[in-house]
C-alpha cells in the first residue's frame, strides 16, 4: 500500500501528480530546486524538500539526493513524471535497492526499450513492423556508409539513448555521410554519455502517431488509442490529438494490436507509448517506446475517460487494471497545444522572467494543466513549456473551434509566449484539413512572409 509519494519532477507535471495523489487520499511530497522555491507545486503539496541549486543537474538529475530525501520523510515511492530521471533504470533501480516503489517499468525494461537500437531489435524479433535498418549498433561513420548503402538514402542517422530530437540528423547522400554521423553521435555523447548511433531509412512526408498503453503486474494490457504528434518543431511537439485524422479504423485497430504486442513482448507494466511513424501511403513502423507517462497524456483521459496518473499508481501498488480493452472506445475528439515562455518571431527564443497577469480559459470540456500563478517568475534553468491547453468535442471541428475559443481568451503577460503562433495554426486550412505531417511548422516558417502570418481557413 503506497501512503506517500516523493515526485521527482517540477512544473505542471508536479502539480498534476499532487492532485491525483490528493484524490486518492495520499500524501505527497514536493522537491525542488532552490530556483523553483516559489514555485506551485511546493506550495501544493503536504511537504516539500530543498534539494540543491537551480541546474538541473544538482537538483532533479541528482539521484543520491532525491534517494536520500525520499527516505528521510519515509516516502513509500516516487513518481518520476516526464523529463529528468523519468527513463533513467539506474534511477529505478536504485529507488528498488532503498525498498522505494519506482512508479514506473521495470529497470530491465527501461533498458531494453530505452535503448532504440536495442529496441528495434527486439520488435524486430517480435513481428512488429520497424522502419527499415540497421539491426546492429553502429559505432563508427565508415562501417555506417556501408550500411546506409545497403538501406538506401535519405538515411535518419539517430541516438541509441536519443530523446526530444537529440543526436538526431538526417542524411541525403554519401558525400556527407561522415560529417553528419560525427555531428549526431558527438551530439548523443554530450547530450546522454552514449555514443551508439543506428540508422533508419528516412520517410519523407511522415506522420506521427502513437499508442498509449497501461499494463498491470497480472499480465493484462491495454491500448487506449491512438494521439496523433505530428506538429512539431525541431522533433519537439507543439500539438497533439486523438483520434488522428491521418490513419482509418482498420490501421488504427492493427496499431493497437502491435502495440500490445509490443508491450507484452517485453514484459511492461505502467504506462508507456509506442511511437509510430506513418508513411503519406499509410504504412506505419515502429519507432520507439517511451517508458513513462507522456506530456500529452491528457489528451488519451479526455477521450477515454480514464485517469492515467492515478492508474499508474495503482498498477505500482500491485492492483489491476481498472478497466479492459473493451471498455475502452474514443468518445469525440481531443486536441492539445503546448504553451511556451518563447517568442516565435525570434526563432522561439525562451522568454523567462516574472509573469505579472494570467487568465486561464474554462468551460465545458476546457482544461489547463500549468504551475503558473500571477506573480511567478519563469526561470531559465527548464524547459520553456509552461501550459497545455485541452479541449475536447464531438468531432474535430467542434474541438478546433473550442480550441480557438480557448486560445483567444487565454491571457499571460510579462512574458512571451507561443499563443498568437498556436492560434494561427488552429486556424490554417492544412491544420483543419488534418493534412499537417511533420514537416508542416518548417513549410510555413521557410515561406517569404511573416511567422504568424499562416493562411486561414
């Protein structure tokens, strides 16, 4: 029986644990940063503990200390979030060496699905359908050629430990094979102390669409559909949605079965995501597994029904799944935009600094998870990410338009924010159309005319 949660983690997510935590009649317990003391979720929760500096490293990455703090106010687990240590198996394991429940998969687990080269080999074995590539790690640029000649240009070179776009570079030819490699696996071994690289045959015009899936410790599985990802900027998402307008219910039903498949195949509990990458032709491969809850997962609750923070919890708790896949049926449609501290018309440079008034939009079917408050100050230490908006509706027009409604009533000043530049995309005909791939942010930006000037319906 879990009767106090430590979150590892900051910001909104933070917050949103904290109240599923509270609904549940469970104590939390907040850490943070002494850049983060005023923040929300230290004042929401029923304790908090400093753990170090602003950067991250001496505080949400520093894991003896989180252990440590953990212990001392005899926490029975920790809930990780998203970001940070969320993926981390030696974090897991070590959470598992000091009889702390890890709210999340197994360590083994986080290693063979957070490995993507390892990962690909083990979907491979399973019958689910990869992109065409490299089985094996690739560590060197000559013996990568080779490869690529074999899988056939354009070539995706990516990061075995790879994330949000990180050692990530896509290659159009031979000649500069060797300098792009050396740039994406420098960039992993910066970004993540790996240097394993494979490569991927590199799908033009692609979408991306994911699966949500729960598994508890008696062996049952669930897909709750589908969220489409597919804008985004730089490999980093702006909007999701669920059901997506790109795939038909035959697709849709053959993914939820992979994707099952795919989480059985390795033993999974908790939530987790198989992320998908679809061809213009509708052929759809596996691409990676997330071994966490996502930033988006509010999208799946609004058209489920479901309560995914609090199923992670009980999972963790030893207890099945309180629903089946047969309970499961998407109900209208839900879409989600990320609010940012960044100014879109200076290449979405962050914006931090003290937010001295916001309004948050309501109603039916309007939700907000953010740690904002007017006087809060954005630090520059994090991710820019400051708000999602969701809406849901009967269909995807009624959820565009609530959206817009949601958008233009929404409110922060003191800082810069994305909001002008999500409106204007609720408000193109290839958004409403639901023909945006994941190139469609860069199409719009490359044209000759202003950032937010995008075509409207």
């Amino acid at each position: 029986m879990i009767k106090k949660v430590l979150i590892a983690n900051r910001g909104e997510i933070a917050v949103r644990i904290i109240r599923a935590c509270r609904n549940m009649g469970i104590y939390s317990v907040a850490i943070y940063s002494k850049e983060d003391e005023n923040s929300l979720h230290t004042q929401l929760a029923d304790q908090r503990v400093c753990i170090g500096e602003g950067p991250a490293r001496e505080s949400y990455l520093n894991m003896d200390r989180i252990i440590s703090a953990a212990l001392n106010v005899d926490a029975d687990a920790i809930h990780p979030g998203f970001g940070f240590l969320s993926e981390n198996s030696a974090f897991a394991r070590k959470c598992r060496e000091n009889d702390l429940i890890f709210i999340g998969p197994d360590p083994d687990v986080i290693d063979r699905m957070g490995n993507k080269s390892q990962a690909r080999q083990t979907m491979m074995d399973a019958g689910v359908p990869v992109v065409p590539g490299t089985r094996e790690p690739v560590y060197e640029a000559e013996e990568g050629k080779k490869q690529a000649e074999l899988i056939g240009y354009p070539i995706m070179i990516k990061a075995s430990s790879g994330g949000g776009g990180k050692g990530m570079r896509i290659c159009a030819n031979e000649e500069e094979f060797e300098f792009q490699f050396n740039m994406a696996q420098r960039e992993s071994a910066n970004a993540f102390g790996d240097d394993t690289m494979y490569l991927e045959r590199f799908i033009e015009n692609p979408r991306h669409v994911e699966i949500q899936i729960m598994a508890d410790t008696h062996g049952n599985v669930v897909a709750l559909g589908e969220r489409d990802c597919s804008v985004q900027r730089n490999h980093q998402k702006l909007i999701e949605e669920s059901p997506s307008p790109a795939i038909h219910d035959a697709t849709r039903e053959k993914m939820n079965e992979y994707a099952v498949l795919a989480a059985k195949t390795v033993g999974y509990t908790n939530a987790g995501t198989i992320e998908y990458i679809v061809s213009p032709a509708g052929e759809f491969y596996f691409m990676e597994m997330n071994t966490r809850i996502q930033v988006e997962h509010g999208v799946t609750e609004m058209v489920t029904g479901t309560d995914l923070i609090i199923e992670q919890i009980r999972v963790a708790m030893g207890e099945a799944l309180s629903f089946s896949q047969e309970d499961i049926h998407l109900q209208g449609h839900a879409i989600e935009c990320r609010i940012n501290a960044e100014v879109p018309g200076l290449n979405f440079m962050p914006s931090p600094g003290v937010v001295q008034n916001i309004h948050l939009p309501a109603g039916n079917g309007v939700r907000v998870d953010t740690a904002l408050y007017t006087g809060y100050r954005i630090p520059a230490e994090y991710d820019s990410m400051i708000a999602k908006v969701i809406v849901h509706g009967p269909d995807r027009p009624a959820a565009i338009r609530k959206m817009l409604t949601a958008l233009d009533e929404m409110v922060i000043t003191g800082v810069d924010t994305n909001l002008d530049f999500q409106y204007q995309i609720m408000r193109s005909k290839v958004f409403a159309e639901g023909k945006a791939d994941t190139g469609f942010i860069e199409k719009f930006l490359n044209l000759k005319q202003p950032a937010l000037d995008v075509p409207e319906v």
